[in-house]
C-alpha cells in the first residue's frame, strides 16, 4: 500500500500542471467580474500608472496597439497561435480625488478566433467581431500581480 501511496505522491510532485488550473471555476456573475477586472494602488499618479502599465503589457507580451495619457487608456493585443486566439486588453486608469495619490485601475480582457490565410483576409486587419469576456480569474491576477511587483520597485 505504501508502494502505491508513494508513486501517487511522485506522480502529482513531477506533474508540469497544477491540479488548481484544470479545476478552476469560471466566474459568471458580472459583480464578480467587476471584482477580478479591478484594482486601487495607492502612492502613484496617473502618469506614472500609465508607464507601468505599458511596461507590464510589454512584459508579460502584449503588443501595445494604442495608449492615451490624457485619458488614462491603454489597449494591447497578444495572439496566441496555440490557442488558436487573439487576446484583446484594455487598461482604464481612473485618477482618485484627494489628498493621497490614489488610482483605480481596470482590466478589461477579451477573446476572439484568430483566422488564418483567406479566412483572415476579409477582415482587413480588423479583430473578428465574436469576441468573449475571459472569465477565468488567472489572466487578471497575473496581471495583477506583476502591475503591483512594478509598483513596488519603482517605489524603492
């Protein structure tokens, strides 16, 4: 028994996966959308939300297609062939009245096919219209979490 116990225990330690990320709920309330698409940072201001936000798109390889500093926007694209899938992001930074420097940032993400050859020639360039919310929360945190890793070392 403990032979089996120990080759179970081996196989879940040499597994390239986690177990977490096949078993993830998929959040289909808009309120707890809401929550994972948005974050406040305090101790920066907009401009410099908006450096680091490229800087975090560019890390974690997004293409920046447009950026806006008067309106706090940033729009990137990353595809990935392997999914067969185009992700669009949209970064909202929304400055805080007050004393202390406050921002609101959210992350809107949204998928969409990519198409190949001909398929992807009558779109002129342009994403295809059926694009979805990403729902799961992984994205969003891995954004997240580096957007505020940022914060932190342009604080030091």
């Amino acid at each position: 028994m403990s032979l089996y116990k120990s080759f179970f225990i081996l196989t879940l330690a040499l597994n390239p996966f986690p177990i977490a990320v096949y078993a993830q709920d998929i959040v289909t309330s808009p309120l707890a959308i809401r929550a994972l698409q948005t974050r406040e940072f305090t101790g920066i201001n907009q401009a410099q939300a908006l450096s680091i936000g490229i800087a975090t798109f560019q890390d974690l390889g997004f293409i920046i297609t447009e950026s806006s500093a008067s309106l706090g926007l940033i729009k990137a694209n990353q595809t990935r062939p392997d999914e067969n899938t185009i992700i669009q992001a949209t970064l909202t930074l929304v400055p805080n009245p007050g004393k202390e420097a406050k921002i609101t940032c959210r992350l809107s993400l949204s998928y969409s096919p990519f198409y190949y050859g001909e398929e992807g020639a009558n779109l002129a360039g342009q994403p295809p219209r059926q694009s979805s919310t990403v729902q799961s929360p992984i994205l969003y945190q891995q954004f997240f979490n580096a957007f505020s890793y940022s914060i932190h070392i342009n604080k030091t």
